[in-house]
C-alpha cells in the first residue's frame, strides 16, 4: 500500500487512507505534508449506526463504542469533522476540506 500511495503523491494527487490512531505519529514521520481529518461521533450515535448494521451483538457494540479513544498529538494540519446529524452531511464537510488543500 505505501507504494501506491507514494505513487499517487508523485503524481500530484491527493490520497485518502483510513488509518488507526495508533500508526499516526508513524505517517507523521513518513509524509510531512500528511493533513489529519478525525471524524468524530457521539457514542450514543455511532452505537445506533453500529447496530442498523446488524453486524455485532449490543454488548460488543457498546464496549467498543464507550472505550477511550485518544488522537495523538503530532506536528501536523489537524482537523474534526463531527457525525453527529446526517451523514451525507458530514461528507459534503469532509469533500469540501479535501477541496481545500
């Protein structure tokens, strides 16, 4: 996957990954021109989407939605887009940022 996304970056383009909290300092160190964007939901909410999906049991659900969740903190643009409403929404935020930089 780094190689695509280093081919991507030498062409000029903007890429997108999903990553975990944990390997951001990591991304930091490798792409310095890397922008952080945190889409970020109330519990409450994001155990409602979780279980329309039907795809874990509640328990399960609320033990991953009520665990702590900590953003490093790392030396680069930072941004929160909240999920809390409609999430078409919240993507229409997140295509404008993208649109921005």
């Amino acid at each position: 996957m780094q190689n695509d996304i280093n081919s991507e970056l030498e062409r000029g383009r903007i890429v997108v990954v999903n990553v975990s909290r944990t390997i951001i300092a990591e991304v930091a160190g490798r792409y310095q021109t890397a922008v952080v964007i945190e889409i970020i939901a109330d519990p409450s909410v994001r155990e409602s989407r979780l279980a329309a999906r039907g795809r874990e049991a509640g328990d399960d659900i609320r033990q991953r939605t009520r665990r702590e969740v900590v953003t490093p903190t790392v030396p680069l643009p930072y941004h929160v887009i909240r999920n809390d409403g409609n999430i078409s929404e919240a993507g229409d935020k997140f295509c404008r940022l993208l649109a921005k930089l």
